[in-house]
C-alpha cells in the first residue's frame, strides 16, 4: 500500500483532528507501506521545524515504518503526465508521485487523507484506489 501525506502528518502530530484514526489503522495494519520522496518531504515541512517532529518523521522511514522509493526518470516523467492529466483537481507534484508508483508497483490500496483527490484518479487511467483508512 502506498502512504500519503496527511496519514503520515496525522499520525505523528497528536494535535491533527485524524491522529486517532490513523495510530488505529496502524495498530491493525501488517502489510508493507511504500512512500515517495516528495511525500517526505512534504510531511516534513507539514511538521512544522520542531526538530522532535521531524526526527519523529525521518525515525518512521528508517525503522521500516515504509519504504522510501526514490524517483527514477521514468517515474517523474510518468509524474509530470499525471499532473497534466488531472490538472482540473488539481494534482500535486507529490500526489503524481504516488500515483506513478502505485502504478509501477501494482498496488492500488492508498492510505490518504485526500478522498477527493484519489477518488478521482485512476491507475493508468483505469483501475480506481481503494482508499483507507
């Protein structure tokens, strides 16, 4: 499954309104979770620059919390098409990432936030996410 921003962001900071839902999700969750660089980076910023949250965030990645996948050509290409695509949405940089990778990796489970953002995209243009929690 793949890993999004306001999951992440929610489950680190007690304070997000979805903190209880995601910790959880999480408690019952024993697959693998895969995330893009721009998703860190993201989360990281949405964190805020107390360096405890932030070292919180980076201490998920390197525990096995989820895999960090990092870019290739193919996948910013893929990205940048994606972001064309859905431009009416409108779909960030980070989103696309995702959506690329889930599409390389052939996983369509998405822990996301954002329902109205991958309600309404589509792997290769066809096969709809599911969405959790």
């Amino acid at each position: 499954m793949v890993l999004d921003t306001g999951v992440f962001v929610a489950l680190l900071d007690k304070s997000e309104q979805n903190h209880e839902r995601c910790v959880y999700f999480f408690k019952g969750f024993k697959g693998e979770l895969f995330t893009t660089e721009p998703v860190l980076t993201e989360t990281l910023y949405l964190l805020g620059p107390a360096i405890k949250a932030q070292h919180s965030c980076i201490d998920f990645i390197l525990k096995g919390g989820a895999t960090l996948v990092p870019q290739s050509r193919a996948s910013l290409l893929r990205a940048s098409d994606l972001m064309k695509k859905y431009e009416d949405i409108p779909m960030d940089f980070a989103d696309a990432t995702l959506v690329s990778l889930a599409e390389e990796m052939e996983l369509a489970g998405i822990l996301t936030l954002d329902r109205r953002g991958f309600g309404a995209y589509r792997m290769r243009g066809k096969k709809a996410f599911r969405i959790f929690p």
